[in-house]
C-alpha cells in the first residue's frame, strides 16, 4: 500500500508539472548557401526559442573580434578563470577552479568543442573586463561581454534575437532567445574567421591549464558528431532542457568553374549553412537537410540564380567591420 501510494504521488507530480519548453514547441530549420543569401530550406525557421550553447558562437566571434581589435593574440592571451564559476554549472571538460589560467585560444578551443560553459563565462570576464578598462567604466564585466554579443546581433541582422549570458545555460526569468534564421545569420560570420573556421573543424584538441598545482593538460573532443564527414567544417553543436537538441552545420563543396561570355573562367564558390533546433535526433535531421539543400542548390544556380522578392528567397549578412 505504501508503494502504491508513491507511485500515484509521481504520477500526480508528473500529471501537474508542467513539460520542457523543447517538448512542446516544435523544430525549427533553415538551410542557405552562404555565399549567395539563397534560401534553400526554412521551416519554422522565424520562432523564438533558447538555442543552449549555440550562444556560445556569439560568445567566440566577440572573444575573436576582440583580439583582432586590440592587437591581443588568442595564442599568447591569458585569461583567470574568475570566482563566479560556482554559479554557472554545465560541462566542464578542464575541471576549471577559480584562479586556473589558460591561454584565450584554449579556451575557444573547449567552448567550441566540447561547450564548456565554465570556459565561456572565463572568456567573457577578461574581454569584458578589458572593454570596461578601455572605455574607462566600471561594472559587472560578464554584462559588458553580453551586451557586445547583443550588438554583434544586432550588426548582423538578428532583430529576433536576445542573449542572456555567454554561456546559453538555462536561467529563471533570462529573457535569452534566437531563431534558426538568426543562428543562420550568425554561422555565417562565425565562419568568415579563420581563427573560428579552424577550431571547429577539429575532431579533438589538446588544451593547458596551470593552477596551484602546475600545468594540467586535457583533450576536449569536438561533440559533433558530422566533423570529419566529407566537406563538413563545423560549427557547434547546442543542448538545454528548454532548447532541446539543437546543431549548426557548415560544408563546403568545391566551387562551380564556368566559362564567362569574354572567353576567361569563374570560379564560383559553394557554402552551406543548415541549422536545426529542437530535434533529438539532429545529426541525422542535419545529415538530410543539407542533401536537400545542395539538391535545390545547384539546379536553382544553373539556371541563372533567378530572384523574383529578394526579402523572401535571399538572406544577407552584413560584415560589420566594413
């Protein structure tokens, strides 16, 4: 009778509890290719809904922006890991305590790979801190990164996305929300750096640390699953209870080479961008939105890249630093 009684009180519990965020709202998805803006696949593709740790792209493109700006290399830059990673929580693959240091670069690294969140506020506490020094402000240094993650959103187009931190945990009351369209726009620019295009076209990376005890090193592995596949290179992969399994895809194939009117060749190069949010089974959904993506490709450039509305078949990413 006890137990009995157990079990109808987890199926009361269960019955009122409210479901995750990611049960209820359905996928979203949009495929590109990146060079010309072509829409290619969108499906649901304008909601707004957490996108976990794909805000850590943001997070890399201003920790990388900001190297560029202020003549800091990601090599040699070092980075404290600050008292406040007590409250973030998530995978922490460098088991990093307050105090350790560790080079920008390795920390890009295990944000980017293996979605260290620990790694990310790391990263937003000393350019924040460095920003907030520049402009002769005080502050909380994590809210200044964020706040250049905002403007880096708003630069590149994303007017349906809010960033709440430099992590993508989920938190009470964060108002923190992007599209698929947006994390399309957002891929994108990422994948315009080399520094970035190189990191997350790695299967693993070995990283340093040095804390009270020396040096530690570590491999973080790159979580996912497509690097390594044909023309794959990159970019992240992202999970939260309120986002459910989400991914953004980069690949490559080899430029069209065609003869121009005037007798010389043009190389035309092939990019594409598939996002996917909310969907457990994410590799494979991938896997087969981009096939369809290069299959409307392809025929659609053929026959002259034809644009009836451009706002509704072309998506444009601006480069702000221009």
């Amino acid at each position: 009778m006890k137990h009995f009684s157990i079990f109808r009180l987890l199926a009361f519990v269960a019955a009122v509890l409210p479901p995750s965020l990611s049960a209820q709202a359905p996928e979203s998805a949009m495929v590109i290719e990146a060079y010309s803006g072509k829409i290619l696949v969108a499906e649901n593709a304008v909601a707004k809904r957490p996108i976990g740790s794909l805000t850590q792209i943001a997070t890399a493109a201003v920790a990388v922006d900001w190297a560029a700006a202020s003549d800091n290399d990601i090599a040699t830059t070092r980075i404290t890991v600050p008292q406040t990673i007590s409250l973030v929580g998530g995978p922490n693959p460098m088991s990093l305590q307050p105090g350790d240091q560790l080079t920008l670069r390795d920390a890009l690294n295990s944000v980017l790979l293996a979605s260290d969140n620990l790694a990310a506020l790391t990263i937003a506490d000393h350019v924040g801190r460095q920003i907030l020094t520049r402009r002769g402000k005080s502050g909380d240094p994590v809210a200044e990164f964020v706040g250049e993650m905002n403007q880096l959103g708003k630069a590149l187009g994303m007017t349906r996305t809010h960033f709440a931190n430099p992590h993508g945990m989920d938190r009470p009351g964060a108002k923190a929300y992007s599209t698929a369209a947006d994390v399309v726009r957002l891929s994108i620019y990422a994948m315009r750096k080399n520094a970035l295009n190189f990191i997350v076209h790695q299967k693993d990376r070995q990283v340093g640390v040095t804390g009270p005890g020396g040096k530690r090193s570590f491999f973080v592995k790159n979580t996912n699953e497509l690097v390594g596949e044909s023309g794959i290179l990159g970019v992240k992969t992202g999970m939260t209870l309120a986002a459910g399994p989400c991914i953004s895809i980069c690949m490559d194939r080899d430029p069209i080479v065609r003869q121009k009117a005037d007798g010389s060749k043009g190389a035309t190069p092939r990019r594409l961008i598939a996002v996917v949010l909310n969907n457990p089974n994410r590799f494979n959904r991938v896997r087969g939105l981009i096939s369809q993506g290069w299959a409307a490709y392809d025929p659609w450039l053929a026959s002259g890249a034809p644009v009836q509305d451009r706002e509704r078949e072309l998506l444009t990413v601006p480069n702000p630093q221009q």
